[in-house]
C-alpha cells in the first residue's frame, strides 16, 4: 500500500479551527465560574480574618495549641484567597486565548 500513504501525503493541508461560538451557554458557564470564584474569595478572606483573631486571642491567652492552630488556618485561608485570585486570571487568560484561536 505505498501509492496510499503517498497519495495522503500529497494532499494540501487543511486548516481547521475550533468553533468557540458552537458552545451553547457559554456566558452563562463564564457567569457561574465567576460566581463561584468570588463566593470562595470572600469565604477565604473572612475565615483569614477569623483565624488571625484566634491566632492573636490565644498566642495572648497563653494556649499554644489552639495559637498553632490559627496559624495553620491563616496559611490555609490566604492561600486558599491566593488561589481563587488567582482562578478568576487564569479563566480570564483562557477565555481571552480562546477568543484568538
């Protein structure tokens, strides 16, 4: 079968491109995603707050146990802040990206 593999290599290239408008419901998925981000940005941002308050309350108090795990909870609130900061730029990034495909 060599006259087929030389005949497909022979035929010109075709230019295909993704069709993005084909989506069906695709401001309303944009709408969703962006809700939920910024429903856990607050949500992070004020369990920041509240575990910064347990932090300062009980390194204060004297309770070692419950200051480490105020701490811990921070740490976990602000990343949790840096990432959904950081998922509404990327979805925007992609969807830009999208758009010059």
């Amino acid at each position: 079968m060599p006259t087929t593999a030389l005949t497909t290599a022979l035929l010109p290239a075709e230019n295909v491109y993704p069709d993005l408008s084909g989506v069906g419901g695709r401001s309303t998925l944009i709408e969703i995603v962006g809700a939920l981000l910024t429903i856990v940005l607050v949500v992070a941002v004020l369990m920041l707050v509240v575990s910064g308050i347990v932090w300062a309350v009980s390194s204060s108090g004297g309770n070692p146990q419950t200051s480490a795990k105020g701490k811990v909870g921070v740490f976990v609130a602000f990343g949790a802040a840096i990432l959904a900061g950081a998922g509404v730029t990327w979805m925007n990034f992609l969807l830009g990206l999208g758009d010059t495909l």
